[in-house]
C-alpha cells in the first residue's frame, strides 16, 4: 500500500452558482468548492485527486 486513504463522498448540489464541475480560473466551480473545503479539513495539499462519475 502507498499510505494514501480514498474517500467515496456522495454529494448533490444545485449547479445554479457555479461554473461546472472541472476547476477554472477565475470561476466558482464545484470542484474548486469541494477541493477548498478538503484542504481547510484535512490540511492543504492533501486532497488531490477529485475524481467526478
């Protein structure tokens, strides 16, 4: 095993204040949210990875 733990998040949103789920420059994305939230819970750098389905 490498250390690294994987996290299966189910999440549901209403896409109205967003642009997309993919990371943007300069727009509000969920995966950027999602990604910002991670790194203030877990540690910055931590959460890398994002994978949508």
């Amino acid at each position: 095993m490498d250390g690294r733990t994987r996290l299966r998040l189910d999440v549901s949103y209403d896409g109205t204040d967003f642009s997309g789920w993919a990371v943007q420059p300069d727009r509000r994305t969920v995966a950027g949210v999602l990604g910002e939230a991670l790194d203030l819970l877990l540690g910055a750098g931590t959460a890398t990875g994002l994978t949508v389905a």
